[in-house]
C-alpha cells in the first residue's frame, strides 16, 4: 500500500544471480529514517557487518530517495547514495542532482539497492516495472561523458549515471556522473560501483507520486520557486559558487598550499567571481526543478583548451587551485573537465597533488621517480597528474589512486603526519582554524571531513542563519568557541534530515528557503503534521544511526581527529596565532550528544531516538 511521498517499494537487484525483485515495506520505516541517507544508513547498519570489505559483492550500493521527490518542489532533484567506503572503510554518502533520482522515484521506487558482482561489465535498465541487467563490455573503457551521450543517443528521455575509468580501475575516490553534469563526489563510491562492474544505470519514469494536499503543494512550490529565484538570481545564480572564492580567502577558509599556507588575496580574486563569469563564459546549468542553478556552464576555445560543460565549483578551485597555489583558470577548468570524464573526486584530487607538490618540495619525492616537475603552481604537472591518477597509470597514478592517506605512508615516514583528513577522507575547501566548529563538523563526520554535512562555516562568516533554531547574527561568530558546538550539532542533525529528504542544501543556505517553509512542504506532501521538533529528532536520529555504522566498523574518539595541520596556526592574515580548542569542544560534544567519553550513544540516548534496536550492532575499543 502507497503512503503519500513514498511508494512502499524497494527495487533490490543482484547483479551474481542476474535477478531483481520488488521489497514491500511499511510506511513505519519511514517515520523512522526518512529515506534517502536515513534509510541508507540502516540498511548499511542491518545488511552488513564490519568484515565486509567495500569491493566485496555483499557491499550494498543503495540508491535512496525520500518524500521530497514528490511533485515539483524547488530543490528536489537531489539523490542520494550510500554504500561501505573504500576509501574511509565504513560508512559513506554522497548526492547528486540532475534528473536521475527524480527518474528513479517516478518509475515507482522509494529506493534501489544492488549487491553482488557480475561476471562480466553491465549496465542496469530500469523502465518503471521493466528491470534488465545488459552486457556494457562495450561501454567498459569509455570515460563517464561518453557513456552518458551513448545512452541518449538511444533514447534522450533516459536518465543516466554512469562511473569513467576510474571506477572501472579501482581508484579508491572515483565518483559517479549522473547525466552529464551533476556528481556524487565523495567517498570513492563509483569504485564500489566498478567493482560490481556495473558501468551505468538509466532510468525511466512516468508515474505520478502520491502527495497528501497535491493542490496546497503546488501552490506553495511556484510561492517558492519565485521567491528563491529573487532571493538568488544576483548572486549564486548569476555566478555560483565561484562567488564564494574571495570572501572565503578573506575569513583565512581557503586553503593555501596545501593548508600551509596563510593568505593569497590575489589568487582568489582571479580564480573567483566575476572574473570567473567573465573568463570562462560561465552561465547557469540548473538541475531539474532548481530555481538557483548554481552549477556552470563554461566555455573554452583557446590555443591550449577547448571545453564545453560544466565547469569548476568553489571546492575544485580551491583544492585544485588555491591549494597549489594555480590561478590559471582555463588550466583548472581543463582538470576539472579530466575529473569528470575520468570519474574523481576533485577534492581528493587536489588534495593528492597538493601531497605530492609539498612531498616534492621536501625532497621525498623526486623528478626521476614522478617524472614531473611537481613545483606549486605548475598547471601543467597538475593536469599531467590528474590523467595519471584517473587512469591509474604511471608512478603517480599508481601511488595515489589508493588515497592521499595511502600515499604517504608509502613516501615516507613522516609524510603521514601533513595529510589533511579524517577516517581517510581528504579536508574540503575550508579551514578549521578560521570556522572553529569546523573543527569537531570534521572530527565527528559520520564520512569523514565534510562542509555538506553541517555547512557551519556559511553561520560563521555570516552567510546563513536559521532563527527557528536559535542561529541567528552574532550567536556563534568567527574565532570564538561561543555555541561551536550547539552550531555543530544542530546543523549536523538538519543535514542529515535534509539528506534524507532529499533536497539541495543550497535551497535553504543561499535561497532563502526558511525552516518553516521547508517543514511546510514535508506535511504538503506526507501529512504527518510534523513540527521542527519533530524535524530535529529525526535528523537526530539519522545522524545516531551512521555514527553507529562507523562505531561498529571500529571508528571513535581515535579516529574524531584534528590533523596535525590544524594545530599550527597562521602567522599572517585573519586567523593569524589562531587554532580551535579542539579537545575541549570535542569532550563538550559527546556530553550534549548524550555519548560516552569513547564518541559511542549512551543507552538512555538510543532509547530516547527509538534505536534500543541498534545496541548489539556496535561496541568494542573505539
């Protein structure tokens, strides 16, 4: 039986035997977990346990959506896929948008879940009711584009995701491509998806969602729709993310090579808007049902590049520009475009080469070994190292496809110590010494470091506040543990709800969207009648249950770490002489979490949030 925004079905398919079937399940799941990353997190957390290598055929690869997929609300194009890392060994998540989830959720499921291996690559088609696993042996070699416009080619009404070589080989922080322009960056999960040797999955689908009010939600949805647009189109719509390059750099968040160093005004403001608009012939390239569109479309036709397609965001200029020091814009353009055709995530890319340019520096790499000239600044051995590591070939692509962390403890013994991640996972674009609850965000990511899953640092520098839930100007500002940790948890639990929603964070952190008009939409379409309070538990209680995924695969207060970067502070610029109090706010946040001194949820917690359940599923030294 349907349940207004879901379907109460889960399309589960083993690609060992060859066969699909559709799992009924009851609406009780879903007051429980949402959906998307919710129900991604309990299928990990049941299905699995903590031997289960990632690239072995029991890894799920869950492809999850929730109510929001429902009509056409602004901002719900979103999906969400959840799987064991290879990269962080436990749990991980990653979103994308497009048209893919919207094609997903329309041809009748709530959800799809794949486990085993084929014998062979093959692609999945799914036409409503109609599942097929096809031969893809011709398409195994092909980079993600291509596969992509094989498939339209075909039938233009598809909706594809598909890995590039990168997934097909393993490398550990390959990601998934959905319709050409929308990724699921992080995490490694199109490596999962390689070792499936599953190329592509496209979809098709026509049915109508079943809503609670379906006038009262589209009423609400155009309101909407205008009023993000006019809150957006002079900023994030007219240049997306690049716009956030300078301010970032001027808060000392950027990261300067390779988090080394402090300040590079002149490098952000070239590789930033509206220089970035102006250079690159950027206009919008909005996924379906998004009045903001903050992706972009570039243009490029020079004697070095001709690009045409998505371009940069504000995380690949910085971690493939600022972060070695490169303020050549048609050069990361032109990696960016590498990244994904190849199938990598540009954050861990950059965050590799940035290893590789300090190791160089140092002398624990050489010329002779690289056959690079792996200098700050040098485009050239950027991009030649991005090819390298995206196709596995060459010293380079050999020694980093594994991870930035698994690099180093191959170069030398001291390298281990300048890496910048958590649980394996590389830092994104912003600097904890700058936004102090970054600091404990990263630490306690239930994927590692993360911006996505807590966007903290937009209420430090004064971008995003939401006064529903006491955040408002002047609360918790820049270099002050005033409310870190109130801040942390309480955008952490409405990330993890809005990610199991799903919808674009972006809706509300640079829309305008409020909190209320968000829970609005959610009784529109289920009924439930929820309040923020509501709201908050349940994303409490998503959050609690990946923490679980990650204490039963032996993650804890030994891996809630700040990286030995992070420790010294800046001797210019903003941040200069500044560095979090990191062991007294993480110490502060197991205590308000209602966790014990190891980072794992006390019994009386567990109870509270209806996860007395979960309790045999995770334990040990953590």
């Amino acid at each position: 039986m349907m349940a207004n925004g879901y379907w109460n079905k889960i399309l589960r398919v083993d690609l060992t035997s060859g066969t699909s079937r559709v799992e009924d399940v009851d609406e009780t799941i879903w007051k429980l977990c949402i959906g998307g990353a919710g129900f991604g997190a309990k299928v990990l957390l049941e299905e699995i346990d903590a031997n289960v290598d990632p690239f072995e055929p029991e890894n799920p690869l869950i492809f999850a959506l929730g109510p929001y997929q429902a009509g056409n609300v602004p901002g719900n194009a979103k999906w969400t896929v959840v799987t064991k890392s290879p990269l962080t060994k436990t749990y991980a998540d990653s979103a994308a948008g497009a048209n893919w989830g919207l094609a997903l959720k329309r041809a009748g499921y709530d959800a799809l879940v794949i486990t085993g291996k084929a014998s062979r690559p093959v692609y999945l088609l799914i036409d409503e009711d109609h599942v097929e696993i096809k031969d893809a042996q011709s398409l195994w070699g092909l980079d993600s584009y291509q596969t992509i416009e094989h498939f339209h080619k075909i039938d233009r009404n598809l909706a594809v995701v598909a890995i590039g070589p990168a997934g097909e080989k393993l490398v550990r922080f390959a990601c998934l491509v959905a319709d050409g322009h929308s990724l699921a960056g992080r995490c490694g999960i199109g490596a999962v998806m390689g070792a499936k040797r599953l190329k592509a999955i496209a979809v098709k689908g026509r049915k109508k969602v079943p809503v609670h009010d379906e006038d009262g939600l589209a009423k609400k949805s155009k309101q909407l729709f205008q009023e993000i647009y006019s809150t957006a189109k002079e900023h994030l719509r007219r240049h997306g993310t690049p716009e956030l390059c300078v301010t970032a750099e001027s808060f000392g968040d950027m990261p300067i090579k390779y988090w080394s160093g402090d300040t590079w005004p002149e490098g952000a403001e070239k590789l930033g808007a509206p220089r970035y608009t102006e250079v690159l012939r950027a206009r919008p390239l909005p996924c379906m049902n998004c009045p903001i569109g903050c992706h972009r479309y570039v243009e490029i036709e020079s004697s070095r590049y001709v690009i045409r397609g998505p371009g940069p965001e504000y995380e690949t200029l910085g971690m493939l520009g600022t972060n070695l020091l490169i303020d050549d814009l048609e050069a990361i353009a032109k990696a960016n475009d590498l990244c994904n055709r190849l199938g990598i995530d540009t954050i861990s890319t950059g965050a590799c080469v940035g290893l590789a340019m300090e190791c160089y520096e140092k002398g624990w790499l050489t010329k002779e070994q690289t056959g690079l000239q792996l200098t700050w600044g040098n485009a050239e051995a950027m991009i030649a190292m991005v090819e390298q590591i995206g196709t596995r070939t060459g010293f380079l692509g050999e020694l980093f496809a594994d991870g930035s962390l698994s690099a180093a403890k191959r170069i030398h013994p001291e390298a281990e110590q300048i890496v910048a991640h958590v649980k394996g996972l590389d830092y994104p674009a912003h600097d904890p010494r700058a936004c102090f609850s970054l600091a404990i965000n990263y630490a306690t990511g239930t994927r590692g470091a993360c911006h996505m899953r807590g966007v903290t640092e937009d209420v430090e520098m004064g971008l995003f506040f939401i006064p529903e839930l006491g955040i408002v100007p002047g609360w918790s500002e820049l270099f002050s543990p005033q409310n870190k940790v109130e801040l942390t948890i309480k955008l952490q639990d409405l990330c993890a709800w809005l990610n199991s929603l799903v919808i674009c964070a972006f809706m509300l952190d640079g829309g305008g969207l409020s909190l209320s008009q968000l829970v609005e939409l959610f009784n529109l379409i289920t009924g439930w009648d929820w309040g923020i309070d509501e709201v908050m538990k349940s994303g409490e209680r998503i959050f609690t249950l990946q923490r679980l995924v990650n204490l039963r695969d032996g993650h804890g207060r030994k891996t809630d770490t700040l990286p030995y970067k992070m420790t010294v502070p800046a001797k210019h610029g903003p941040r200069a002489g500044k560095v979090p109090p990191f062991e007294f706010l993480l110490s502060s946040y197991y205590n308000q979490r209602g966790w014990d001194e190891q980072g794992r949820p006390q019994k009386q917690t567990l109870q509270r949030l209806g996860l007395e359940f979960s309790e045999q599923n995770f334990g040990g030294d953590c």
